[in-house]
C-alpha cells in the first residue's frame, strides 16, 4: 500500500520542480486548480493535457508511478463521468437502455469532468511529491502571513496540515499491517455480502483509532520535550529564497491561462 500511496508521500529528486519554492509551488496549484475551469472542449483539455505532462517531465516522476498512485479515485472519476453520460439530457440521442437514454452531450461533459478531475489531482500530487512536509509548512505561513496581523493563527494552521499530510501515508501503512494482522486470524475483508464486508471492516478501525491516537499523544510529548511553544518567536534553519524559476513558473501558468480563454468555445 505504501509503494503506490503518492498522497503526502514526498520523493526526493534533483529537478527542477524540487528546487522551486515552496510558495511558488503553492502559488502555482491554486492558479492550476482555478484556470482548468476555463477548458470547455477538446482544444483547451488537450492543451492542459499536454501543460500537465511536461510539468511531470519535468519533475522527474514517473507516469507509471502516479498512475498507480491514482486508483484509488479511479473508482470516483469512473462514477461521475457516469453520472454525466445517465443524467445529462443535452443533444442528440446515442443509445436507449431500458428507461436511461445516453445523449451526447452527456457523455462529452463526462468525459470532461473525469479529465479535469484526472489532471487536479495528477497536479495537486506533485506538491507533496516534490516538496518536504516541512517547507509545505514554511511556504503556507510565509503566504498568509499578513493574517497574523488580525490573530489568525496562521503557523499553527500551517503545521497542522503539514501534520495532517505528513501521517496520511503512516496511517495507510498502519492499516495494511492491521488487516494482514487479522486476515492471517481469518478475517475475510473481500468476500461475502457488502454488509458483512461493512462489519469485517468495523474491528478495523477500533486498532487503527488507538494506534492514531497513540500516535498523535507521542508527537505531542515530543514536541512539548523539545520546547515548542507555538510559532511566536521562532526561527527558521532553512530560509526561503525566490529564485527566476519561481517567477518563470508563474508566467507560464498566465500564459496557459490566457491561452485557454483564447481557446474556449
């Protein structure tokens, strides 16, 4: 489970994704996850399509990887192009099965919203593959500092997410090892109707609760025993530095912004 999690799992390269800011990297997912709302047809996604691959090129992670990565949302993206091609009434008529009838208009806005899902999160993934847990946390403080200055707490806020992240891939792990646990005592977790799979699945999550929480009370003690008191007064061992690339990843991004608007129907 561990070797295809690619959600808050960080890889670590030399490229040059790797070697971007961290505020540019976040900086680049928000303006990605707003401007792929303006593709409208075939042009605009293949453009992204194209935008997203270079961006993986570049880097240095795997497509197979990622890929392999994604199945667990497969299940999700399949789901709401379905939902699309069964409910949608726009155009012409395709098929007729039974009392649902395929239009196609259904299907091409499915297919357009299982693409712009797939790409989200192909995008989105790679700020945790590229990028330390602890610089995601220094590059989103930085970001909203300013709402220091109305009492928001923006490093705690920061640090809890990175947390959050950081224990996702931990808790997988800590799953796969509970299940292998009680299947070798034969629990069966596969087989049987979808309610006794429901209630194979509920002595599941009284360990991994305790392991969560035992978890969490030691990160607790942890912090406590090293003397961390909030993010008042704190210095940072690494510094951020925005460099040309930062900038030039940006520009970009406005230009496939613009390019989009240009190309939409």
């Amino acid at each position: 489970m561990m070797e295809k999690m690619i959600l808050g799992r960080y890889l670590p390269a030399d490229s040059v994704v790797h070697r971007m800011d961290p505020r540019a990297k976040l900086l680049f997912i928000f303006g990605f996850v707003l401007i792929v709302f303006l593709a409208n047809n075939f042009f605009t996604y293949a453009l992204l399509g194209v935008f997203t691959l270079i961006v993986i090129l570049l880097a240095r992670v795997k497509i197979q990887f990622l890929i392999a990565g994604l199945k667990p949302v497969i299940i999700i993206i399949l789901f709401t192009f379905f939902l699309h091609v069964f409910f949608t009434k726009e155009g012409d008529i395709l098929a007729q099965i039974g009392f649902l009838s395929i239009y196609k208009g259904g299907v091409i806005k499915g297919i357009f919203i299982a693409l712009r899902f797939f790409l989200l999160i192909l995008v989105t993934s790679l700020l945790t593959l590229t990028t330390p847990p602890i610089s995601v946390t220094d590059g989103i403080e930085s970001l909203f500092g300013p709402l220091k200055k109305v009492k928001v707490p923006v490093h705690e806020l920061a640090l809890m997410m990175s947390i959050s992240l950081r224990f996702i891939p931990t808790l997988l792990d800590e799953t796969d090892k509970i299940m292998k646990a009680q299947m070798a005592r034969g629990a069966d977790f596969t087989s049987g109707s979808l309610s006794n799979r429901v209630k194979a699945v509920i002595p599941l999550l009284v360990p991994l609760f305790v392991s969560a929480f035992k978890r969490a009370e030691e990160l607790a003690v942890a912090m406590e025993a090293r003397g961390y008191k909030g993010g008042e007064g704190r210095t940072k061992y690494r510094l951020l530095a925005w460099h040309m690339r930062d900038t030039l990843a940006l520009l970009f991004l406005i230009g496939l912004a613009a390019a989009l608007f240009a190309l939409r129907s």
